[in-house]
C-alpha cells in the first residue's frame, strides 16, 4: 500500500513539473505588445505582382521531372500576407529580403481573460545550398534554427504517419537573395507530389468519407442532366435549381448541413473550376477527365460570374474563417495587371453574393429553408442581386486614381453599395 502511494506521488510531482513547465513555456511565448503592425491595404497593393510568382509554382509542378527556381519579391510576400491579413485581421506580417539575410515577422492577438495579448514569432533565413534557418524567436523563447525546423518536422510527419515534412525540407536545395529578392531552388517535384497526394488521399479517408463520397455523387448527378449535355449556355439557375431540388429530397434535418455543403462543393467543381476538388477528394469517375458542362454556365449572362459565384459559396461553406471575401477582392486586385480583366466591383457582387448564400446553406437555423427555396427559385433574382451600374475592367493606375486603396472611404463605400443590395434582397433578411 506504502509502494503504491509512493508510485502516485511521483506521478502527481511528475505531472505537477509538466504543468508548470508547460505554463511557463505559454507565458514565455506569449507578449503585451504586437511585433508587427503592418496595414493589410498597404501590403495588397502590389498583389497583380503574384501572378508571375503563381506562374513559377504551377510550371514547378506541371513540369515536375525538373528542377525549378521560384523568385519571390519582398513586394509579392508582403501582399500574400496582406491577403493573409484581409481574411483573418487578427494576424499581421511582414518580410524583408537583403542579400544577407531574409526576416519573417509575425503577429497573432489573441484575447485572453479579457485582455489582448500577441503570439509574436521572429524567423531569419540565410542563403545556403540548402534550408538554413538561423534562428526562431516566439515572445521570449529563443530557438535554434535547425531545432525549430526539425521541431516542425516531427510534428509533420508524425501528424501525417509519413516523412512527409522531412522530404519537403529536403525538396530545398538552394537558396540565394539579392536586395528584395530570395530565390528557392526546387529538386524535381514528382517523387514529392507524388507522395503529398498518397498522403491526402489517406488522412482525407479518415477524416472526410462521407463528404467526398456524397460530392462525388451530386457531381455525377449534375452531370447526367440534360442541361448539362447542352450545346448551348444554360442559366445557372437551371443548376442550382436541380441540385438543390436533388439536395431537399435527400435531406433531414440531421443531414442538411452535410448534403447543402456537398451539394455546393460538386456544382463548384463542375461549374467552377474542377480543382475544387482538392478541398474534398478524389470524386471524378475518370481522374484522367474532370466532368464539366458542354456549354457554359450562365449567371446575368455572364460565365465568369457563375464561377465567382459558387465558388465564392464553396470556400464559404468548407473554411472556418470567412476567406472568401478576401480570396475575391485579391484575385481583382491581380486582374488590374496588364493582360488582367481589371478590377471589377461585378466580379465582386458575385463573390459576396456567394458568399452570403453559403453561408445560409451552412447554418442550421436557415439550412433547410434555404435549400428549399433555391429548388423553387424562378430566376436568379431570388440569390444575385443586380449588376446595374457597378464599375469593372479599371487598370491599376484607374483603381488607385479613383480608390487609391482598399481601405479608403471611397473603395469602401463601393463595397457598401453591394452589401446594401444584398441586404435588400428577401432570401438574405432571413
């Protein structure tokens, strides 16, 4: 009996050491001043440059038994994170490339016992024929670079059950910078691709079944329609409608929520993009060709909206933070680059709209009402409000003459406009 007291306390001083230590490490890591203030419209201004960085990563990937090297401006950091910024306000960042080093700052607030206090982490980058992280500061914990990389590692690849996040570090086999400029040498791309889908396709099994397989069917119903075999461009409605018509018939009010949010997802990736699919699974019949419409899909007559619009209720209804504002507004922002379409405030009404109807289909308390009401819809009316008057095609230079940023009182007014039109429309006073 003695023995076994003994074994206790020394259990309960053990976990007793723990729990200080543990605490001690939160406070350490934990500060009472922000590291960064960075303003999100400042940083996004320069967001057409990201284009070029997006065309490096997808010809990394698509010719992916080469090495690659992918130049990364201080300009096109700095908007990945005002982006970043625009999506979820409470973090901050900012990145500054010299020819000797590369700095990474950032800042989360949190609220914590009714006062703000900031996850601030401070990282330095050196030029090195490999990963070389020099060091890694959270609050006050001071951490060795090659410590912190191996830390993430383990947390990788244990996560993964893989060597995933070993193989990843290892795909780094150069890294040069010159003022504002790093540039990464990437080893051929297949083996790792190759490797980061088995590894998804598996934790997407455990996690994601039902969805996947539900997606998977709405995407073959939608696509054995006859709207869908058309020749000639089809109103979105006529999708909407018959998805979602398909939706309320298979639906409870346990399920809702699932069929709505997979419903989306396959209208998404059908009418979309058929990369949507990466959010959800494997659900095409053929992974050698994505379904998709014989005509295109029309939305005030136009298929670029139909595509803002459900995919802007897609990312709406699978992410937790409410990104899909900021993913519209920052790919308008690339568009005002030469050879973009320019800045459209149009585009943007079809991403809030989505939105907001995403958000509808993924509450509980609306979810069925709204279902319902889409299968009835008489015309696109009932969801997207009108185009009338609204500016797009403006250049750069036109944008910032007539806005100057995202955070004036001019631009904001715009964007006023859009949500008063919305909150006009019945199915959204719900």
């Amino acid at each position: 009996m003695v023995k076994k007291l003994s074994v206790v306390r020394k259990i309960s001083t053990v976990l007793a050491v723990l729990v200080v230590l543990l605490f001690g490490l939160l406070v350490l890591a934990l500060d009472t001043t922000a590291l960064v203030k960075s303003t999100a419209a400042e940083q996004i201004g320069e967001a057409e440059t990201v284009k070029q960085l997006i065309r490096q990563v997808k010809d990394s990937i698509s010719d992916r038994h080469n090495a690659h090297t992918i130049e990364i401006s201080e300009k096109q950091a700095a908007s990945l994170v005002g982006f970043v910024q625009r999506a979820i306000p409470d973090i901050q960042g900012n990145v500054e490339i010299t020819r000797q080093e590369s700095q990474i700052q950032g800042t989360l607030a949190l609220p914590v016992l009714g006062q703000t206090v900031y996850f601030n982490v401070d990282m330095q980058l050196l030029p090195d024929n490999k990963l070389n992280v020099d060091y890694v500061k959270i609050g006050s914990l001071h951490l060795p670079g090659w410590f912190a990389v191996k830390l993430v590692e383990y947390f990788i690849n244990g996560y993964t059950d893989s060597e995933i996040g070993s193989k990843a570090r290892e795909q780094i086999s150069k890294v040069t910078m010159q003022p504002n400029v790093v540039a990464v040498t990437i080893a051929p791309m297949d083996e790792f691709l190759k490797e980061l889908n088995h590894i998804r396709t598996n934790l997407g099994s455990h996690d994601n079944d039902e969805l996947t397989e539900l997606t998977g069917y709405y995407l073959r119903y939608i696509a054995g329609r006859e709207l869908s075999l058309a020749k000639k461009p089809q109103p979105f409605n006529l999708y909407l409608k018959h998805i979602m018509a398909r939706a309320r018939e298979q639906s409870t009010p346990d399920n809702v929520l699932l069929h709505n949010k997979a419903s989306i997802l396959a209208l998404a990736i059908f009418i979309g993009h058929h990369r949507v699919a990466n959010l959800v699974g494997e659900v095409q019949p053929d992974s050698e060709k994505a379904l998709k419409p014989a005509a295109p899909a029309l939305l005030r007559n136009r298929n670029d909206l139909a595509r803002h619009f459900i995919i802007s209720a897609a990312i709406k209804m699978v992410s937790e933070q409410d990104v899909s504002f900021a993913v519209g507004e920052f790919k308008e922002l690339m568009d005002r680059s030469m050879g973009g379409s320019g800045y459209s405030f149009v585009d943007l009404a079809a991403d809030m709209a989505g939105v907001e109807l995403g958000g509808l289909l993924g509450d509980i308390d609306t979810a069925l009402a709204t279902q319902d009401a889409l299968a009835k819809a008489p015309s696109e009316d009932v969801y997207m409000p009108s185009i009338e008057g609204l500016t797009e095609g403006l250049s750069k230079q036109q944008f910032i003459e007539r806005y100057d940023a995202v955070d004036s009182k001019a631009y904001l007014n715009e964007v006023a406009k859009i949500r008063q039109r919305l909150a006009a429309m019945p199915l959204y006073q719900r």
